[in-house]
C-alpha cells in the first residue's frame, strides 16, 4: 500500500507543505476538490455488474459475481454480500505479489463495511429457502495502478458495479434451486458515497495523492447515504485529528458526496 | 430502552459499565495492564524497546511499533478459530495507530516496541478498552509518551445517543462509534463508525465520547498511582498525564 | 518455548549445577518439591469451564466450549474432545508471534493424550445421534507467562477447566438438535495429573524453572490417575535418561501426583 | 463446424478471433500492454530491471525474471478465488520460460525483471494472449530484446485442425495446442498440448499455428508503431523486430 | 527441481557438449536411447495399486488409493482421478523439506495430464450414483532419488500403478454407499508413455541425466498412446526449439514410446 | 491373544515381527537406510554434515541437527494429506531428541546435518523403527557416534505386557509405550507412553523394551557389516557400537 512505502525527498516534502500552508495544492486543486473521477460501466461482460474508475491516475475494476450460496447460521435469512479488493503488484513498483497485507485488510473491510452499513443492498431480499440457499453477490476489487486514495476509488468501482448488476433468477422446485435464465436488477436502495481527508502539517486535503499520503500525519474516511447521513468511518495512520478538523471531514463528506453521487448514479444510468 | 431512558443493564445514556484496571500484571513484560470492562477481560503487554527482527525493517530514526490484538478461542460466544482473522488484524492496525501519537518513537530508533492486546473474554467495546489498557502498558514499561490515550465508544441505540455499548446493545444498536483520544492535548487518534448518524447525533457522539472518556482517564491514572505510589488510591488521584513520563 | 531459547550466563548455569550436585535448588526447593500452586476457576464466564493456574510464575487460563458438532467418521458414536494450547507471545521477551512451531504443537499434543488416554471423559457418553450429533469439548489454554514446566501448569488448567464446567443439554426433535435451555455438568470420570522431571546433569528435579530448563539435558513428563497408574508419558529434550532414572521418576510422579490431584479437586468443588 | 466449415462463432478454420492490442496502459509500470483477444482482455505490466528480493537470489551475470500469471475473481464464469492456483502457477512458469529466449538477460545482471499477467476476463487462449501482451511489455520497458514472442494457438474440433480456439471449442474440442514462437528467429519458445493428434495432425498444427502466429505478430507490430510513432498505424507498419530494441 | 540447482564444472560442461557435437553421450548412450528402465509392481500392500520404478539413478515410488467420494458439482457423472507428486526431499542434496514448488507442481500437472488427456481410465464408469457418490482415485508418487528426467520416471511409475490396481466394489443399498468387500480391476483403456527430449546446444537427447539436465537449454515431453498419436506435450525450460527439432521429438517418442508401453505391460502383468 | 499365549498374528509375547535391514539404499545421500519390520517399510536417509539454511541459525559450537518424519498419503489405510500433520511434526521432534544423545555434533560446528524418515508403508511401530534405521543411516553417513540408537516398543495387550505391537495390536490394545535407548551407554532416549500400566507393569515394560531392542541392536550391526564387510553375514557379527566411527 502506498503511505510511506516509497521517499518523497525533503525538498517535494517541504515544497508540498508549504504551498499547503498557503492554501493550495500541487497540482493545483482546492483543499475539498476532487481530483478527475471517470467512472465506465459494464466492461466485464463475463461478470453480473462491472466498474472502471480512474480517479486522477489511481485505476480500479470492480466485478460483481452472483451466484446461489448458503447463508452463514446465525443470518439464515439474509444474503451475503461480501466485499474483497486486491491491490495488483503491478499497480506500483514497491509492491510484491503476496497474501494480503494489513493494508489491503482495511481497504476491503472498510469498503465491504462502508456498503454493509449503509444497506445499500437489501440483504434480507436476496433469499432462496431461508437458512437453505441464499443469493452470494461477491464484488472483486482490482486496483490497477496505484496514486492515492484507494479507499474512495475503490468505494466508487464497487458502488458502480453494484448499481449496474444484475441477478439469474433463481427459484425453487422439488426443494432443488433451478436457475430459470431470466434476469433481475439487484434490489439496491440507497448509494453510499466515501470521501477522505488527509491531515498534513494540519491542513486537511480531500482526496490526497500518493505523494500527499507520503507525507500526511493522519487520513479520515468518512461515507454519506443518500439523505447526508453519515454511514462509516474510519481514522488511517499514525497521526492524530482534533475534533474540530474532524467535524469539518464530515462537512465535506456531506458536501462532495452530493456532487460524486449524482455522478455515479448517471454513469450507471441511475439518474 | 425503557421510558425514564434506562438501558437494558440498568444504565443511564451517559453511563459506563463497572471499569477495573490494574497496571503490571504480566510478570515477563516490560509493562502491562489488566482491564475489566463490563465483561471485557483483557490484558496488554508491551516489550521494548528490544531488538528489531527482522533486522531488515527497523527504521533508522526512531522505534517499531508493533501491535497485535487478539481474542482467546473462548472470549465469545461461538468458540473462535486461534488463527488471526482479517478483523483482528485490521483492529490491530487501528489500535497502533491509535497509540503511535502518544510515543516519543523518535526517542528509541533502530529498535521494536510490541503491544500485545490478549482480549481473554469479550464484551462490546473490546478494542477501545484494549487502546485503554495498553497506553498503561506501555506507560508502565517506562515508554516515554506526550500524553495517554483513553479509549471509549458511544453508539446509537432507539433512535438515541449512548455512552458505552455492551454487546447486546452493539448488536441491536444501530450505531456503534469506537473512539480514543488524547486527553490533554485533544488529539483524536481513533475514529470508527458503523450504523447511521445525523450529522447532529454525530456531533453530539464525538462530545459524549469525549466525556466518558475523561472519566476513563481519571480511572487511568488511579490504576498508575496504585502501582506506583504504593498507597495511592482514587482519593489521592491528583496526578496529570505529564508524570507518565517519569514513572 | 522456554528451553534454551535464552542464555543463561555460565556463572549462573555453574552455580545451579554446583548447589544441585549437593541436593539444593537455587529456589530453596527440594528436588521433587513442586513450586506453589495457585488455582482459581470460574474465571471466564462466557466459557462452559474455565481455569486459572499459577505454578510459581508460569500462568495458565485455559477456556472449555462445548457445543453440537459432528463426530469423526471413524468414531460415530463418540464425543468431540480436543486439547488447544497457545503461548501467547506476550508471555516471555523471547517469543514472537506466529504458527505454532513444534514445541508449541508438542505441549498441545501431550497434554490432549494425558487428559484422552486416561479417559478422563468418558466421549461414548457425549452423543446426541450416533454418527451425525455429538458434544464438542474444546479445551483451549493460553500461556499468559511463562517461568518453566508448561507441560504440568497447561495440564491442571485443563483438568480443572474440565472439572468446573457444564455441557447444554441437547435433544434430537423430528431429527434436528435442539438446545433445551438445560445445563447438565460434563461426566468426569478421573483425574489425571502430569508430572514432569528435569534431568540435569544427572541429577533429577521436580517442576523445573525456566533457568533450569534452559541448562536440563532431558525431561520426562509422566501422567498418572487416581489408583495411582501410570496413564501417559512423554520424554523431551535432546538428552537421555538412565533406566533407574525413569523409575525414580514414575515414583516421584505417583506420590506428587496424590497430593496435587487432591489440590485441584478442592479447587474446582469436586473434593 | 456446419458442413461450409464455418465455426459456431462465424469463422473459417484458419481465422483469428477479434483482435485488438494497446501499449502503455498502465502508468505506474516501465512497460505495459492491454489485449483483448476474442473475450480475453488481458493487462501485461513489467517493471525492471530493478533491485533483487531476495537480495541472495540474485544473479552475477544477468537478470532474474519472474513472472506471475493471475486470474481475476470475475474474469470466469464461476467465481475464482484470487489465491493464486496451482494452475496458475504452472502457466507463470511456461509463459516466463517461454519470454526467457528472447530477452538480453545478461545485459541486466544482479536485477530483477518482472513480469504481471493478469486475466480480467478469460477466453481461449489465454496464456498465449498473454505472452502475446508480454512481449510487448517488455518492448514497452525497453528490455533489450532478440525478437518479439509471438503466442497462438490450434486446436481440434469436429476432427478438424482449426485456428484460435475460443472458450467453447476448447471445452468441447478434442484437442488444444498453445504455441508460442520468436517470429523471425523461427525459434518455438512453448508448446502444450492437451488432446489427441496424429502424427500428421500434429504437424498441420505446428504449421497453421505459424501462420496465425505472423498475423498476430502484424497486429503486435502495429501496436507498438501506434505508441512510438505517434502518427503510425498499420499502414505503416514496416519494422521488424531488430528495432524493439530502439524502442 | 534438479535442472541448474547445482554448478556443473564448465569443464565437464564443455566435454558433455563436446560428446555431443559428435553425436556421443558422455554416458555411452545413443541420443535417442533410454536408460535402463527397472519396473517392480506391487510394493506397497497397503496400496490398491503400487509400482518402483528406476530409471538409471532416478527412482519413483507410485501409490495408487481408490475409495468412494463426491464428484465435482460440473462433472457429477465422473470419477475422481487425481494425481500428486512429491518430490522428497531426501532425494538429492540441494533439497529442502516444504510446500511444493513451481517445479514440482509442473511436474504433477504434467504426469496428471498425461494420464487423464489419453483416457488411460474410463472415469465415467466410475460412478456409484450420479452427483452423488463416485469413486476416487488418487495417485500418489514419492521421488526417492533424483538423477534427470522426473517427468518419464514419474509417468512410467503412475501407468505402472494404475495397470496393477484393485476398486474395492461399493453399492447402494437404500441410498448408502457400503463397501461389497469384493475385488474389481480398474477399468484401463490405453496405456500413455511419456517422452522427454532435451536441447543441448542444438542436439537433442533422450530421456536426460541430471548432469545433461544442468546443461540443457530447452526440454519437450510428448506423450503418445497405444496407436502412436500424440496424447500430451509440455515444453519446458528458458529456451527453445526449432519446429524441425520438435518434429524429431514427435518422432522419437512414437517410437521409444513403442517399446516403454510393451516393458510396462509386462511388468503389470498386462502383457 | 488365545489361552496359549499366541498373538493374532501368530507371535509368543516376547517375539518381535520379521525385521529386515539394509544400509545405503538412497544413491544422492550421505547415508541411508531402508527398514522392512512387520509391515512397515521405511526409508531413513542423512544429508551432511553441510551448510546450514538459513545462516543465522547456524551454532558456533556444533551442527545443527534436523529431522523430517513423514508419511507418503499411500503408506496408510485412508490415503493421507501428504501436508505434515501435527503428529508428523512431534514424532519429527522427538525422533531427532532420541537420536541427538548419540551424535559428537560438537565435531561439526556451524553444519547442519539433515536426517529425512520416509514412511513408505505404516504399522504399529513406525517411530520407532524410524529411529532404528536413522541411527544407521547416520553410521552410514560417516557422522561421529558415541553408540547406535536402538527403537523397540512394548505394549499392553489383554492384560499382559507384550513386545512390538503391530497396527491391530496398538488400535484394540490398553497400552503402548516407543521406546529407544543407546545399548551400550544403557541411556533411554525415547519414551512415549498412551495407556494405563501398572507401576509394576512399567517397570517390567521398560524390562522387556530393552531385551527386545538388544534383538534389534544385533540387526543392525549386520546390516551394517553387510555393507561394509562384503563378505559379512550374521556369523562375523562380533562388532561393537565403538567400530562405528571408523565406518
């Protein structure tokens, strides 16, 4: 994962802080401006919902599978919906292949946990014979190349696929679960929007660049619903927040999201 | 909860469960805490600063901070498979970040500090009793650090916002807003948040984490004072975070 | 594991072997004395059973969970009983954490054959419906610090766990398990107490400390049950032992193992 | 096949699947190249020659190349698990032995050179459009380079010897041969085969799996003029595989 | 894996490809000459099916199980035939104890496919009820010594096996799988023979030693069946061939591959 | 065992089964040996003294030993996982502490010497036959030995204590107990015990395991001297353990 893993020399260190210190940014961005998000639906053809999304040069493909599976014992009525991202070793030059690492551990559960919480999808409908057989929808993450905020990227290629999937129906007969060939959108409700800050030299910056995570103390993930409700969160790295910087994250969540909702649901003819 | 506001186990909204601790308890560790929270059972080691392994990865300008939080296979209901899974690791990675601002790592380079947190019985709020327990360990272990860091939760529960959620109200809740912070120096080093907020009740959480967690702190420094002052008690609870660093 | 895995410095090592070679331990014990034994039960309420053992400065808590399960197929009609151990890296500067290596597999695996082979439990009792439903027992223990003997101090926090704990009554209605809510204790049929000796440089020890461990040529840990036979044994170390040795040893075993045996009853209400 | 000897997805025997190839796709990497390849869309990355881990593997006198192939969860029509296979496995050795010939290894001693194969969506023949992609990669990297690799693959269907199996073919064809070659070396750098062939057979597919092979290598050609000669396209297209090396 | 895990002496490399410019092996044998080949069935009791096999210095020992299991959900009217190979450790001085490496899991699909691609076994006549229970064949080889060509010694050993091998008979009898107690040969269709030639600076050998392994540039396995087609190949190795040298290969294994399958067939008492 | 006091198998009670061994089987290792006893067949073969992996491990003052006891999936009833079970790594551990007792390492300082147990076919038994042959196979080797290592187990069978069971005796008998010992140093090195014994029986178990394993010694000296004195047979058999060395 990209924080620290590679030196930003002092002088870009000292140059980036210094700028921040008056307000701007090196590549010129406002301190809450997104950078350039292009999202592309359905290219996966072989997957049930698929996303790209490039956010400034960081690049992800989301794939959505559904299938029929069983449900865990102590959820015998609700469907699964499981969340896994892996960061590919060709998406930096630092990385090496591997199990997972810490790092990859938090991206996916706090974007599987970013999509859980807000109920996005209505779990309790993706039932078969309750406790027997439930629909498994799977969403695979592939970060492709790696500059900077992952967790939005990701958080958005997931959300996109979701909105453009679709489901077999399944049906049962003779206690057998048959796949009747017909096809039904996924029952999404609500589309949950992740935005993160990064506090450097104690400047927030939305949506940070690799080369401002380098350099930043802390990182605050903050996810909005549909209503500007806030849905998950999560604080990253060895730094601290007061709590004043972290209710003007939140302002900015509630703000960006608004804007990179309506973009989403457009690009997954949601709108 | 009923209609005077009383939680299901007899609480106020702003009340915390009965809360234990006692400093060096691990006889083997550098510094260590035993924290009784509700029902959590859980105790933190630290070692260090000792030896960097592998050699490869210390840092040439400050320590190693290592953590790694886990529940013993008979802390929860459902017997747990020992082998770490993804949630232990990602909580370990928070509760070390949640502690790393306090350190003066800098004062220690080319070294490892470990933090074990052993969760030996789990209730709600495990990981934020463990970053409380462990900044005792590693204050106990003589770590010199700018200030504690306490851990408390709040959650939402019937639409309202509550201080310190056991496991039945963690389940049943609809919010649960692990947090942890730096009591002098106002520093927020944990956010975690599930379920849905307002961005009032948000407000509002983050000003009642901050509250229960004062009261968590004072507990804090009575457990230090007992160990170290051998006849202290809560009644001679005087001290500030600022003697962490003699002790 | 505790053995060698720190240097005691020569002196210190001299020193041990000089006072053993006139009778004494640099604890003031006796050879075949044990260090003080703490027991305390009832610890860990979520567990079915629970023990915390403290032999000089090596702590023990080990946890019982019973619950439904399946039985292996080659034993349909008996109960699940199995034995976990994990030191805990946090019980000695030395360790570190990771898969369990041999030692720690060693540890776990004696101390399940002392508490199978003497038949402690009796697993026939332990089924629900032959060949689908039995009671699950697991024993897990966590080494919480470590001072030497692992092998006795993981064992009576085993027995004693299994002595103190309660199995939930199920029943098989229209061929599903059900919990009726009833708790029942776990039939314990005997005692079995492990025993472990140090050889050191020929002279024989008793529940031997981690700076006696870390110079001992061999250990044998030798299990006995309540008509004082033999029931379990296990020699370690990359020494050896003189026939006459081994039978001191078993008698040493026997006669120790009346008296703690008689301790751990007390302790766990089964006097 | 129907008795024109057309094919259930509308091609004769000796025809090639859509084919379409882009350099440079991924900004992080030195090298790097997108194919789709009937459904296959396949990304190759190589980064190189960069420092050796494990330091003690390295290699006095030349470079070592490494190679993963990899299969996203999505990329099948059941979903994989993304730990890699043994399957996987296997092919990452093949296509690297198959790369291996022509790369001036020894130009890059004690550094690593590796390759990143990963299957976005998997059709036929996914391993030779993944040296196909490769090659280019590495010609992307400005890895000195003898000639391109160029990979294809026959089959047997219908008791015939066709071009370019597609994913159903494969499954219901009655024989497969991955082939892969340096073009104008006429070296075969793999070879696999699954199925029955006669000794005839086996050497009509030898031949027909060059003569698909060269129309790949045309579109190769091109992809590469496309990105290093910003206004080339096919109809430019008269290098040959000495000038990768300037590339 | 031998190939290049040792230095062979430039020196001695240079005398191997000087025999060879000659057309001489520094063994004394032709090009396309096999060693000797030594075929010993029925070694393991245990085993439904066992055979030793030497060739030259290289020894394989192949175990063949046979029992009933679950079919794979997409192949429910099929037996299980699956291959393993474990190259142990013991079996040359370069070797560590783990898991498998590229090498040997080349090498195990390689011999799997061999043996499964030729039909050598009807699986679907392996079938107790359909999607539901099947019998399962697994075939084990442990190499005992490595001198070259792992690939030829480890197939001859599974085809030597499989030909020797007893099913026990299973039936259903109210929808359970029970064990008849009597004895049926494995249903075997064709005998594959795998064929490895290596690259040695352009001249191609048969069947190499480690020594020529440490050399070679390239190596081809090609398998044939019983009426001389080609059932399976496999290039392996960071070089190459010339179409013409594989066109060679092809033939020299039709008709090596000739004379391999009439010694195994007597061997297993097939002939 | 019937009113005569004939075992299942056909054996009096103090009767070891059919025993058969042969030195230097495995051509790549420094020593070996295979072992045929009942019906296990094992091969035990030795690697070193050579460089230690990974180097830091290595000891200043002697070899590192090391030791793989392994059961190949078909040796079984039920073909086995050939992973290593928790029971392939303790009988590892304790075959290498049975046979370290009997090996000068000290002459081999910063060496490993690797010893490899491959059980090819399992009966009751198999640990120790496995040191029986790993003791040679050491001899073999050339590694410097103070005695040989002798394996022989005793058990418990209807009541009565009887020598080296086989597999149906261990499954249906009361009692099992591995044991090795250096015959001419009179030093135990292995002990294992599952069951219930007796003081008294113990004591005439430990008995019986030395008069059994002293038949066992006497094998081995003659499959050694069948190695290396050609001509060697039982009848020449006059050597002590002390030759060892020279061997």
């Amino acid at each position: 994962m990209p924080a620290k893993s590679f030196v930003v020399e002092t002088i870009k260190r000292n140059q980036i802080v210094e700028l921040l210190s008056k307000g701007k940014r090196s590549d010129g961005r406002g301190l809450s401006e997104l950078r350039k998000l292009e999202i592309k639906t359905h290219v996966i053809e072989k997957a049930n919902g698929s996303a790209m999304v490039k956010l400034g040069n960081t690049e992800v493909l989301a794939g959505v599978k559904i299938d029929k599976g069983t449900p865990f014992p102590d959820t015998p009525n609700k469907g699964l919906l499981i969340v896994g991202a892996e960061v590919l070793p060709m998406a930096a030059s630092y990385l090496e292949a591997g199990p997972p690492d810490e790092s990859a551990i938090e991206l996916a559960r706090v974007v599987d946990r970013g999509v859980r919480e807000s109920e996005m999808i209505d779990v309790s409908s993706l039932v078969i014979k309750e406790g027997k057989w439930v629909y498994s929808v799977f969403v695979d993450v592939n970060i492709l190349n790696v500059d900077g905020n992952l967790f939005d990227a990701t958080s958005y290629a997931v959300v996109s696929a979701l909105l453009t999937a679709w489901m077999p129906k399944f049906v049962l007969e003779n206690d057998v679960v048959k796949n009747t060939g017909e096809k039904m959108p996924l029952p999404v409700h609500k589309v949950p929007i992740s935005v993160t800050i990064a506090n450097i030299n104690n400047t927030l910056v939305l949506d940070p660049t690799e080369e401002e995570e380098a350099i930043m103390d802390a990182r605050i993930t903050l996810d909005t619903d549909d209503d500007g409700n806030l849905c998950a969160g999560q604080k990253g790295e060895p730094g601290s927040f007061t709590p004043e910087q972290i209710i003007t994250a939140a302002e900015w969540s509630i703000a960006r999201g608004k804007e990179i909702r309506q973009q989403i649901k457009e690009a997954a003819g949601h709108a | 909860m009923d209609e005077n506001g009383i939680r299901t186990d007899g609480r106020r909204w702003d009340e915390l469960r009965p809360l234990k601790i006692e400093v060096g308890v691990v006889k083997n560790a550098d510094g260590s805490a035993l924290i009784e929270w509700g029902k959590n059972k859980i105790i933190a080691a630290v070692y260090g600063p000792k030896e960097m392994h592998p050699k490869h990865l210390e840092l040439a300008d400050r320590a190693f901070l290592k953590c790694r939080y886990h529940m013993a296979p008979f802390s929860v209901d459902e017997r747990k498979n020992p082998a770490p899974s993804r949630r232990e690791i990602e909580i370990s990675k928070v509760i070390r970040e949640a502690l790393q601002p306090a350190l003066f790592l800098e004062d220690y380079p080319r070294t490892a500090i470990q933090i074990y947190v052993e969760v030996l019985q789990s209730d709600g709020g495990s990981r934020v009793a463990g970053i409380t327990a462990s900044a005792l360990a590693l204050a106990d272990a003589g770590i010199n650090m700018r200030d504690l860091v306490v851990g408390c939760a709040v959650g939402k529960v019937d639409g309202k916002i509550v201080l310190d959620l056991n496991d039945t109200e963690d389940k049943e809740g609809s919010g649960d807003l692990p947090y942890a912070f730096m009591p002098n120096l106002n520093q927020v080093t944990l956010l975690q948040m599930d379920g849905l907020f307002t961005f009032d009740e948000f407000k509002q959480a983050l000003e009642l984490a901050k509250v229960g967690g004062m009261k968590v702190y004072k507990l804090q420094r009575e457990a230090l004072l007992r160990k170290y002052f051998s006849g202290g008690g809560p009644e001679t609870s005087t001290g500030s975070a600022e003697m962490m660093e003699e002790a």
